[in-house]
C-alpha cells in the first residue's frame, strides 16, 4: 500500500507550481493642460508646451489621462513623450474634431488588450452632447495588463462638463453603470479626470457610492502632499478648497501617496489645472 501511494504521490510533487499574479507597483496622473487659445496671452500653449511636457517627463507616470487636448497639442505630446502610447478619439466627431480626453500608457511597461470611447449621454455611441451639458464629453477607456507582473486593469479618463449639474450627476452614473458592466474578473479598475466637481457635490458622491471606487487622495497611505485645491486659473496664488480633479480606483488597489503638483518657473504655471499623481500598488501582497 505504501508503495503504491508513494508511485501516485511523486508525479503530483513533481507538477510546477501555479504561477500567481505577482503585486504592481504603478503611478497614475491626472492632467489638464489647458487646450490651446490665443486669448491666453502668455499663457498660450506654445509658451506652456515645453513645461507641460517636462513635467510629465520627469515624473514618468505609468499611466496618464489628459483633458483639453486638440489634436495638434496631442500630436505635440505625442512627440515630445515618445515613451507612451495615447488613445482615444476627439470629442465633436469622433475622429480628430475637438477636444481628446486621452489616455496614454508606457509602451515598455503595459501591454493593451482594448480600447474604445464612449460619449457621455444617453447616446454613448453617438457624438453629441447629453441632458443639459454645454460641450459634448466623453470618456476613453482602456485594457491594460502589466507586462512586469500581470495584472490586469480596466482604466477610464473623462472630462465632466463644466457647466450641467444633471449632466455632471448622470455622467457619474453612467461610468459606474459601465464599469460594473465591462469590468471583468481580475481587473482592478483606476478612473482619471477632470470631473468639475469637489468633494461635496452630488457628482463626487455618485462616484464614490456603494464602494466600488475610492477616491485615491482620500485613502492615500501617507499624507496628501501639496495644495488640496487642483484648479488655479494660471493664478500661482490660488488657494481652492477642494479638488475638482481626482483619481478613483478599485478597492483591489493600494494608495501609497498621493500628491498635487505646484510646480512653478517665475511665476508662471504649465497649465490653469495642477497635476495629481498617485503611487499605486496593485493585488495581493500590497
């Protein structure tokens, strides 16, 4: 009997072990860089795109959802940042009329499995504006699995109209009713923007209702570091009380820091909005 079990013992001790998603260590930054308008004067994007550029440069995020991109700024990002890959489709017409929300990602770090963009309205698959919005918006999604540890995510980059509170409220809700239906098993999810709404408005709360999104500045591991307001109308010495940019992600995903950056040169700011970065760790072992 010994002899036996050991025989039908040894195959099962030879078999490799299942290999397990090892944990992901990530940053994800939210950025609005302020399309380009002549009336900006001094603050016109070709004197900021240099500074825009830079700053994403240097602090090299994983991941990265932009709003008020036209299509020459993004072409400009595009070749100043060659490291990334951006998607997603201009807002008026669904090609390259309008404003991008794009979302980009390392080439060398991330392998994209799908991509789309959705109108935010009653329409999503129709360019146009939904309830009672000024601007049609939209959001651009993506599939990611990380080439390093194979995890895989499901992240979102929108722009919330600045004026409709109904559209702002059921623009909330439509990306939590398509979250919950496009997320598949295993995905974590991070969700970027500029939503035009701080944290005590109707919009912010929708997002964060029932738990399936927590706010990444909220539960960041260590302090917030910088302002908490992100808006700043090119104004150095702007002092908001809230943020109306954020960062939202899965409860399968770890805050470890979370930060608005002020960066300045004489005075002068790279765009009317700071950037948020957030250092993510994402899976079991975080």
């Amino acid at each position: 009997m010994r002899r036996w079990f050991g025989l039908l013992l040894a195959p099962l001790l030879a078999l490799p072990a299942v290999a397990k998603e090892a944990p992901a260590r990530l940053s994800a930054m939210s950025y609005n860089i302020r399309l380009d308008l002549a009336s900006d004067g001094v603050n016109a994007w070709p004197h900021r795109r240099a500074a825009v550029t830079a700053l994403i440069g240097y602090y090299a995020p994983d991941i990265i959802g932009m709003q008020e991109v036209l299509l020459h700024q993004k072409q400009a990002v595009e070749a100043d940042l060659p490291a990334y890959i951006f998607i997603g489709v201009a807002r008026d017409d669904g090609r390259d009329v309008g404003e991008f929300s794009p979302l980009g990602f390392r080439a060398d770090r991330f392998a994209l499995q799908d991509s789309g963009t959705y109108w935010l309205s009653p329409t999503p698959a129709t360019p146009g504006k939904g309830w009672d919005a000024a601007y049609p918006r939209i959001a651009t999604w993506a599939r990611l699995t990380d080439r390093n540890s194979g995890q895989r995510l499901l992240v979102l980059n929108t722009h919330f109209d600045h004026v409709g509170a109904i559209a702002k409220l059921e623009s909330a809700r439509q990306i939590r009713r398509w979250l919950a239906a496009e997320r598949r098993q295993g995905e974590s999810l991070i969700v970027l923007g500029d939503f035009n709404s701080p944290t005590n408005s109707p919009p912010y709360a929708a997002m964060v209702a029932g738990g399936a999104l927590r706010d990444a500045r909220a539960i960041s591991r260590t302090p917030p570091f910088g302002p908490r307001g992100s808006f700043t109308g090119f104004r150095i010495d702007a002092d908001e009380v809230d943020p109306i940019d954020h960062i939202f992600v899965s409860d399968t995903v770890v805050v470890d820091r979370h930060a608005t950056l002020t960066h300045q040169q004489a005075g002068k700011l790279p765009s009317d909005h700071y950037p948020i970065l957030a250092d993510l760790c994402v899976g079991e072992g975080c």
